[in-house]
C-alpha cells in the first residue's frame, strides 16, 4: 500500500489531469453486476501533516468530523421499503458485483430495518467496509497474509463459504426515495447506529492541529484495535451530494498512516 500511495502522489505530480487517477478499478466476471443507488468513487489522499494542512487551509470548515479509514472492501447494501434486496461491491465505483447471497451471512447486515421495533419504509443505500476481525484471522485464516487479504478472498466466493467470519461496518447511506432521515454526517452515523449498524468512532475537531493530535493518539491505540485501519477520513457535518457524486470527491480526505511507517519501518 505504502509504495502504491507513493507512485499514486508521484503520477498526481507529473500529471495531475491523468485519466488512471479518477479510475477506481473493476471486479471479477464470476457475479452478476448491479449498479450503485450512491456513487463510491475513490478518495483524495494526504500521506503527512503537510499534505493535509494543505487541503484543510483551501475548505477552511469550522470543524472536521473525523472516522476511522477502515482497511477492508467497499459493499453497498441497497433497502427497498426497508428490506435488503442487493449487496452490490465496489467495482468501478458505478457498478459492482451482486454479492447478496454472501453478505446475508456476515455479521452486521441488516435484512430489514427496525426502529424502536417499528419496521422503516427507507428505500436506499447504505455503505460500509467489509472487514475480517483480528481473532477472526488469528484463529481461523493466519495462512492469510493480513486480515484484508483474507476478507477479499471470502467475500467473492462463488459457493459463500466462510462469509459468516466477516463483519460489516457501516459508514455512508443515501436515500434514494422519499424524505432523508438525517440532515448532516452526524445525524447520518446515529442513524445508522441507532439501526443496528456496527459503526466506528466518530470525532469533531475544531482545528487542524486537534486533527492532528487525535491522528497521533489513533496511531498509538492503532494495534489494540479489533480491525485495521489505515489512516483517518475528514470530512465537513454538511452533505454535499455534488461532491460526493465526483469520482474523487474533493471535499474529504483520506489521511493515511501508512507512508509515514514505511518510512520508519
């Protein structure tokens, strides 16, 4: 990751207006393909404090609602009246492979949508990061270099085997009918959160330099962690639907930790 991150930064340099820089990537053949309800496109990247006080000082937000970046692979679950009729991944970033059968078997996917006990009529799409626990890994799949690599592997198998050792975290959502249940970031996450989503740590900033220390404080807690995570995701409390429809939105960033360790290491 630490190398391909450097030759993407390099290529961004020489030439910024490069078509493989807006390209997200392509899936298998093995499943039917299904297009997104939310665009998933590919993040802008800061690999140090530098490159992202840079991007800070050109949004100038009043503050920054900061996440884990989750190490794991991209699925949209897509809702109709409140019920999962497709698990699409990430594919080019418009269309990806229809996993569903798989991902009604891991750990935090949600068949239908209850509130209080109440069933929900949202019709949309809800993201997150499929990801494979350390225990997980330790116990059943350590032949596997990392846990990211195992999840990948188990997530695209055509008979689902092993599906149930992976776990959904979950991040984004839009909806695609009717009124949005939440009006901001923050309203997004509780909202999933309240469904029963399993969702990561949210943080607000009120500086670049708090932005920073709490980088520096994740970094430290990084191994005790459940799962991998490989930087932090900025992003401003406002939904702004035009970026996010950008193949690379321009209005959050994804603040890696890896270039610095390899550096280091």
């Amino acid at each position: 990751d630490a190398d391909f991150d450097a030759l993407w930064d390099e290529l961004k340099n020489l030439d910024a207006e490069n078509p493989l820089l807006k390209k997200v990537g392509a899936d298998s053949v093995t499943f039917a393909k299904a297009r997104h309800i939310m665009p998933m496109g590919s993040q802008e990247k800061a690999a140090d404090a530098e490159q992202f006080s840079a991007w800070a000082m050109r949004r100038n937000y009043s503050e920054y609602l900061v996440e884990y970046k989750l190490d794991g692979a991209s699925l949209e679950l897509q809702y109709a009246d409140g019920r999962l009729v497709r698990a699409v991944t990430r594919g080019d970033g418009t269309i990806g492979d229809d996993i569903t059968a798989n991902a009604r078997k891991m750990n935090g996917v949600i068949p239908v949508l209850m509130d209080d006990g109440v069933p929900l009529s949202y019709t949309g799409g809800v993201r997150g990061e499929v990801i494979m626990t350390h225990a997980v890994h330790a116990a059943h799949f350590s032949d596997k270099a990392n846990c990211r690599n195992a999840a990948n592997g188990l997530m695209k198998r055509k008979d689902g085997v092993g599906s149930e050792n992976l776990t959904l975290i979950a991040y984004d959502a839009l909806a695609a009918a009717g009124d949005s249940p939440f009006s901001d970031e923050a309203e997004k996450l509780a909202w999933l959160k309240k469904l029963g989503f399993s969702t990561a740590p949210l943080r607000i900033c009120k500086s670049v330099q708090e932005v920073l220390d709490y980088r520096a404080h994740v970094m430290e807690i990084r191994s005790s962690l459940d799962y991998d995570i490989d930087g932090l995701v900025i992003k401003e409390r406002q939904i702004n639907l035009e970026d996010l429809s950008r193949a690379r939105p321009e209005r959050q960033i994804a603040f890696k930790f890896s270039l610095e360790e390899a550096v280091t290491a």
